[in-house]
C-alpha cells in the first residue's frame, strides 16, 4: 500500500507521535511520502493522512478531493470533527481493514459578473461551507435566489451555505442544524441576522444558489473552507454540489454521534451520567 502524509504545522513534523506513526507504517511495510500539493501525488496512491486537525484536514482534501484519493484524517488538533483518530488506532485499522470510506458532498463556487475572476485556483470547492462576510462596518443586504426562485433579502453581517458536514463546523456556531453526514441537504444560515423573523434554511443536496449582495462599501470577503477572496458588489456567487466527492476513511472505533458528545458535548447532562 502506498501512502502520502499531509502535514500543515511544520512543529508536527518532530512530534513524537508523528515520528512513531510514520516509522510503524514504514516497518510494517508501507511505502510512505510526504504531499504538500497535488504534483506530489505518486501514482497508484491509495490513501492520503492527514496530520493535524480539522483545519489540516480542509487544506488536505483540497489537495486530493478532485483526484478521487481517499483521505483519513489523524487528529492532532484540538476538537477533531473531520480529523477525528487517534494515531495509535490507525496502523491496526489500515492493517485489519478495520475501516470504511464516507462519501462527502463537495461544493463548487464560481463568480459570475463584470470582471469577475473566472478562475479563482484552489478557492471553488469546500467541504464544509461557502461563506460571505462584511468587510466593513455596514451590514449586508444579500439577495439568494434557489434554483432561480428568490429568497426575501437577508440583511446581516454574512451568510452560510454549508454541506452536512459542514452543519457542525461554521454554521452550527452561527445557530444552524446539525445534520447526520449522509444526509443528502445543503443548509443556508445567516450570520448575525438584523432581521428577527429569518431562520437557517435546509435545501436539497442538488439545490443550485446563487448570492449577490449589496453594501456601503461595495465588497465584501467570501470564503471557502479555510481560503478567501475578496469580492466586488456586482459580482455573483453561484453554488453548487461539485461533480465529484470527498472520499473520507473511517475506523470502525469512531463514528458522528460519538465525536459530537465526546467533542461538543452533546447531551451533556447530568442525568445522562452514569
């Protein structure tokens, strides 16, 4: 089996724990590599370990999504929702076949408008989310349209469209749905909304969204994932599900339910104990 590693804090690279995952794959007879972009990629790679955390993880899959190489991430982070196992678990999954492949949507955003980057490199596909932000001070009045039928503007410092993944990442910090990562929906969630009456907004997986905005300052940031750009008043967000998925590892010791109570403490109370 060949496997590249990806590893964003160059501080990982003399962690102990770093050094002794590598070498136990290596012993076991692996042929492992290091990947910091896509022409690192060797053929017939089988897999791809992040190293970090969820952060690690976004900037990892934008490296392979697109290639179809799966990606297991191993958490030395800190919350580790994505990037959830633990190192010492991950030799004996890989050996034991003790593990599964999720298949995770991915987003696509292109800009359309007048002088428009057609081409904004590594920005178009996100997992968890694609975001619009204010850049200044003035609160933004963003115009959705879904599959061509308009939603009443949203007048708030940003606004959300996130996968089921990402509902337990940005979104779910902005008031948003949890949802299972096998569901099949795309939820749009306003980031502190000047309207009392508007709610996050759950969509079909295939919904196609488009986001305009307007505002004082005339240009606003949109994000993906972890990357941004800023943006001009008459250009156009357009949102959609990519042509391809994420494929994502999964042990068979982890599992969402178990990350959300361990991580987020999900249901903690103090009747649930014991």
């Amino acid at each position: 089996m060949k496997i590249g590693y990806f590893i964003l804090n160059d501080g990982l690279r003399e962690d102990p724990a770093v050094c002794k995952l590598l070498s136990d794959l290596e012993a076991a007879s692996y042929e492992v590599y290091e990947v910091r972009n896509k022409n690192d990629i060797r053929p017939e790679t089988d897999l791809v370990l992040s190293m970090g955390g969820d952060g690690t993880f976004l900037s990892a899959a934008h490296v392979v999504s697109d290639i179809g190489i799966p990606i297991l991430g191993v958490n030395f982070g800190r919350i580790g929702f994505l990037c959830e196992n633990r190192p010492e678990a991950v030799l004996k999954a890989l050996m034991e076949g003790d593990f599964n492949i999720e298949y995770r949507t991915v987003l696509n955003a292109t800009l359309k408008g007048p002088n428009a980057r057609k081409n904004i490199g590594m920005l178009p596909y996100s997992v968890n989310e694609v975001s619009i932000h204010r850049k200044g001070a003035s609160v933004l009045g963003i115009r959705v349209s879904v599959d061509g039928e308009t939603l009443p503007t949203y007048w708030a410092d940003g606004l959300i469209v996130s996968t089921s993944s990402g509902s337990t990442a940005y979104s779910l910090s902005a008031g948003g749905p949890i949802c299972m990562p096998g569901t099949k929906v795309l939820v749009i969630t306003p980031i502190a909304p000047h309207n009392l009456n508007v709610r996050p907004l759950v969509l079909p997986e295939t919904s196609k969204v488009d986001i305009a905005f307007e505002s004082r300052e005339g240009i606003a940031v949109m994000a993906t994932d972890n990357r941004n750009l800023e943006i001009e008043q008459d250009w156009t967000i357009h949102v959609e599900m990519a042509q391809f998925s994420l494929k994502r590892i999964r042990l068979a010791e982890t599992g969402f339910v178990r990350a959300l109570t361990s991580r987020l403490f999900w249901g903690e109370d103090m009747r649930n104990n014991g």
